[in-house]
C-alpha cells in the first residue's frame, strides 16, 4: 500500500500543461470534495478555466468522486462539461477501472487527482497511474474525512520534506 503521491500541489491549478506533457500524462482523474469544490460546493472560476483550457489543450478530464449525493456530482460535472463516476468507493479498484475503460488510456498516462491520501492517492496507485495530491481546498470536512485529517497532515509533511530534499540533489 503506497501512501505516496508521485507529485503533489498546493492546488488543481497548480497543475499545468507543462507537467503533464512532461510526465506523459493523457488524461485526469479527479475527486470533487475539498479538490474541486469547497464543503459549501463553491467552484471557483479558476477552477473553470483552468479545465477548459486543459481539455482545450488535448486533456482528456473525469471526474471520480466518492459521495453518494448524485446531484453535487452532476452540478459540478456539468459546469467543467465532464463525464463523471460518483459513489466509486475509493479506494477499491472498480471505480478507477470504469474510468479508464471510459477515457481509454494505460493507467501510467491517467493522473488520479485529490486531497485525501487513504482514498485518491492509494487508490491510483493501487492500479499503477500517475498520483497527485493537492491540499484541500477548505479545512472544513465531512465528518467522514475529518477524522482522517491529522493522519494525513502527518504523512503530508513528510513527503513535502521529502520532496525538498530530492529537489535540491
């Protein structure tokens, strides 16, 4: 079980054309809470733009989330114009797997995109695809998630340490 990212932003904006051209990244798997919209489901127009331009530029984008509220899904699904999964599970393998069957890439060139380590990261890497973690947009949570926040933030902080110490070599 990898709990680490093979990169990991401050934000989905942070992650540019650039990046995934040079890591041979095709398409974008992302979550929906706390990466893409806030607990209050607020989705910047940054956050808009950002994916146009990206799909603009040839990214194929999907959005994989683990809430069973269909209709948030489908609300922020529509405003990026994306296919989406909701319910998936994460991190068990089905839903990442229906995923790729849709956008029809190899796992090494599809991205999994999200804030929570025990669901987004593992659950990508389970099936060997490119993992980027991003800071949570809120630090208000679900109960859910919540509980697993300190966990997290205490493996966060030594991957953002060893990431430094592997860009200075």
């Amino acid at each position: 079980m990898n709990l680490y990212p093979k990169a990991y932003f401050s934000s989905v904006l942070d992650i540019t054309i650039q990046f995934l051209i040079k890591n041979k990244i095709k398409a974008l798997v992302l979550d929906v809470d706390n990466t893409l919209i806030d607990k209050d489901r607020n989705l910047s127009e940054e956050t808009i733009k950002w994916a146009k331009e990206l799909r603009g530029q040839g990214t194929k984008m999907y959005i994989l989330s683990n809430t069973n509220d269909k209709t948030k899904v489908e609300e922020v699904a529509k405003k990026l114009a994306l296919p989406f999964e909701y319910f998936a599970l994460k991190p068990l393998k089905k839903g990442f797997k229906r995923v790729q069957k849709a956008i029809q890439e190899k796992p090494e060139q599809i991205a999994v995109v999200g804030d929570q380590i025990f669901t987004d990261i593992i659950g990508g890497n389970r099936l060997h695809m490119f993992t980027i973690l991003v800071d949570p947009i809120s630090s208000k949570d679900y109960w859910y998630t919540a509980w697993k926040r300190p966990i997290e933030n205490k493996i966060k902080r030594k991957i953002k340490n060893e990431m430094n110490l592997n860009l200075t070599k």
